[in-house]
C-alpha cells in the first residue's frame, strides 16, 4: 500500500450537513476497501482561481490516505461522478 494525500472540492452550494456527509461517506469508502485514512484536514471555504461551472468558491478537504494503486484509479472514477464534487486529485507520497 501507498502513502497519498487525497485533495478534493466539494461544490459552496452543499448545506453543512450534506458536505460532513460527503466528507464521510469518502472515508468511508478508503476504509471499507481496506484503506487507511490517516487524517483529514478541512481547510474551508476558499475562492478559486477562475471559475469552475460557473462557480467561484468551494470547500476544500484534504485526507491522508494509505490505499493501494488498483483501489486508487476506482475512487477518482467514482468520485469523477459524485454529486457535489467539483475537483479531485491524488498525490502520492515518497516515504523515506
């Protein structure tokens, strides 16, 4: 298993309670194809750089994550279709 950090966006127009869910229901997911979620940071409400679906702004997430590759490509296609998620990327993490 690699080491990745998970940054995603979710759309400013979610109330709280759906965005938490959202939140979860991606953790969840790490977690049940035996992942480990090692932390998640919610950095908040932040403006982007140009406009992304004719929306300005957005709440960005960052979880840490140890998943393996195969599992990796599955939840990006899976987040590609989410409702409510404007933008996801993977990073991996070189361990020293």
């Amino acid at each position: 298993m690699n080491k990745y950090e998970l940054m995603f966006i979710v759309a400013s127009d979610l109330p709280e309670e759906k965005r938490e869910e959202l939140i979860a229901k991606q953790k969840a997911y790490v977690e049940s194809h035996k992942g480990i979620v090692e932390g998640i940071e919610k950095m908040g409400m932040k403006k982007f750089a140009y406009p992304i679906n004719f929306k300005t702004e957005g709440f960005y997430v960052l979880m840490n994550i140890e998943f393996s590759a195969n599992e990796v490509d599955a939840m990006s296609k899976l987040m590609n279709i989410t409702d409510g998620i404007v933008r996801h990327m993977f990073v991996k993490k070189i361990v020293k």
